[in-house]
C-alpha cells in the first residue's frame, strides 16, 4: 500500500523541518505512512513547487504549503 501523504520539501528548510515534525507525529498516531519528496531531485518539481515549500499531498491531491496544520491533516486523513 502506498503512503496516503506525499510530502515536498527541500534541504535546509526550516518550514519543511517544523511541518516534518507534524506530518511525521500525525501519520505515526494514526498508523499511516508518509513519503517525503525533496525537490531539488527533480526540475519539474521545484518549477511546480519552488517557495511554496513544504507541500503536504493527501490522496494525491494538495493538502497545505508552508505550514500543515495539524488539526487539518488528522480530519483530512479521516481522524
């Protein structure tokens, strides 16, 4: 099964570490897995995303930018 949050980020982004901290704590509280994504790997991306990280995908679809709220993502995951 594949992780229901994708997560872009980008190293040394201070958001990106505050958001993995909630992501990281959401997901493990409600046994769902999270799959990070830095996008300097990949052009496409940081056109698609560049200061807009952290994104946060649920389902494939765009959950957050900048900051998750964590309230947000538990009733988007169905808590």
């Amino acid at each position: 099964m594949s992780a229901r949050v994708t997560f872009y980020t980008r190293p040394g982004c201070h958001l990106c570490d505050e958001a993995r901290t909630v992501v990281a704590a959401v997901c493990a509280d409600l046994g769902e897995s999270f799959e990070e994504v830095d996008i300097t790997t990949d052009g496409d991306l940081e056109d698609r995303f560049g200061e807009e990280v952290p994104v946060t995908f649920v389902d494939g679809r765009q959950h957050d930018f900048w900051r998750v709220d964590e309230t947000r993502l538990r009733k988007a995951l169905g808590a």
